[in-house]
C-alpha cells in the first residue's frame, strides 16, 4: 500500500500562500492544489500522486515543498475516473486500472508548461512523483516539456500491469537528472526490476542517482518521528530537497 493517509502534518503560517484552481489538462480539467512561498519567485515542483489520488497527504507535502521555498502544484490525475466508492486499497487499485497511461503522460505535460508560465515562478520546474506517481515521473524525465529535474520514489522501472509504457524501454530518451529512492522490501516492485533499472541507466550513461534503504518497504515516506521508517524518510527528503535545490534555478 502506498500513502493511504496523511502523517504528522505540518503546521501552516502565513508565509505560504495556498489556491484551489482548475488547470486544462489533455481535453480535461484538472482540480488542482497550489502553494507557494509568500513574497518571493521560487522554482517549481509538480507533485505526483499515488493510486490514492491527490488527497491531505500530498496537500501537506506540497506545503513542505513551499516552506522549503519551492512553489507546489497538485493536480488531480484522477479526474476523469472519478472519486473513489470508497477507501480501500481494493477501490484504488480498480481505479488505477482505468486510468490511461499516455492521457496522463499529457496531462502532466500540460501543468508542467502551465507552471512553467506562472507569475511567482522563476520558469525552473522539477517533478517529483511516488509510486504510480514516481512511474510517471521517471516517464517524465525523458519526455517534452522536459522537467529540470525529477525525483521518483517507489516508481515500477517495469511499469504497471495494462500500461504500454516502462521506464526500462525509455532508458536512452532520459534527458532530465534523475533521483530514484526504493526500500529492499518492496516486492510489488521487484528488486529485480529496480536491478536492471540500474544497470540500464549505468550502461547508458544517465545522470539517474538511485537510493535504496535497507529493510523499507514500499509507501516508508513519512514525517512522524515515531514511525519505524522515519529515519530513512527523512535522509530520502533531504535528499529531494537538496537535488531540487541543485537542479532547480533559484
């Protein structure tokens, strides 16, 4: 299961600045989240979501996003299957399967040219996606609009079950740098996968930088300190921060 609800949200101020808009999307309108710092142009993350959907839990990380000075934008992916029936892992998974993989692919491309083109945004957008999330962004870094940078957590290198696209056939496309974290647990995955992943972005000369944590398994982002994956959350967010910070013109 991937991020089903939100963890030790942080505490909001007034120095960010938060929107609830719709953005057009490829022949669709897309709901979307966006929060920036206040007073100041920042550069750009999209965020990404899960087969969740685009609920609290990322609202807050694009609020952490904006507290560490970077503007957020969270659409909606999931606008054209609808809310979910219910919460379960069950109805978000039947959920997933009816979303169109090259439909989304241009609806990312479409809010990352809209926040490319934003007053409050210096022009220098990244990417950062978990799970189907982080497929699509590993997707993203080889694609046009071309993001400045792309983090990815728990992405399948192998693509999901009834999409047409891999991240392992579009190896050669990459263009974008690229940060990949993964735990040894995560069988949905496969380790095997993210092995040949690997291997294929080395071969290929790829600025791709991978991370694996030890004895984490899939969904271990998490800001509450008394989860037993918070220390390596925590590394694999300074990380994002810091990789943002050296790709993302300020």
């Amino acid at each position: 299961m991937c991020h089903a609800e939100q963890s030790f949200p942080v505490s909001g101020d007034d120095s960010v600045i938060e929107e609830r808009i719709e953005i057009e999307g490829a022949g669709a309108i897309l709901p979307s989240y966006v929060v920036r710092p206040e007073g100041q142009t920042a550069p750009a993350v999209l965020v990404i979501h899960d087969v969740n959907g685009a609920y609290d839990f990322y609202e807050d990380l694009a609020r952490r996003l904006a507290h560490e000075g970077f503007a957020a934008l969270l659409p909606n992916y999931f606008v054209r299957p609808g809310p979910l029936p219910e919460p379960t892992l069950e109805a978000s998974r039947a959920r997933a399967a009816q979303l169109d993989e090259p439909t989304t692919m241009l609806d990312i491309a479409h809010t990352l040219r809209w926040l490319e083109q934003q007053d409050g945004t210096n022009g220098s957008v990244g990417a950062v996606g978990f799970c189907m999330g982080g497929t699509l962004a590993l997707l993203s870094a080889g694609r046009d609009p071309l993001p400045a940078a792309v983090v990815s957590y728990y992405g399948f290198p192998a693509g999901r079950q009834g999409w047409p696209d891999r991240p392992l056939d579009e190896v050669e496309a990459l263009q974008a740098p690229a940060l990949a974290f993964w735990g040894d647990q995560d069988h949905g995955v496969g380790m095997d996968n993210v092995a040949a992943y690997e291997k294929a972005v080395v071969n290929a000369g790829k600025n791709v930088e991978t991370v694996i944590y030890a004895v984490r398994s899939h969904g271990f982002l998490t800001f509450d300190p008394d989860s037993p994956s918070f220390a390596s959350a925590q590394d694999s967010w300074q990380q994002t921060l810091g990789f943002f910070r050296r790709y993302l013109t300020s």
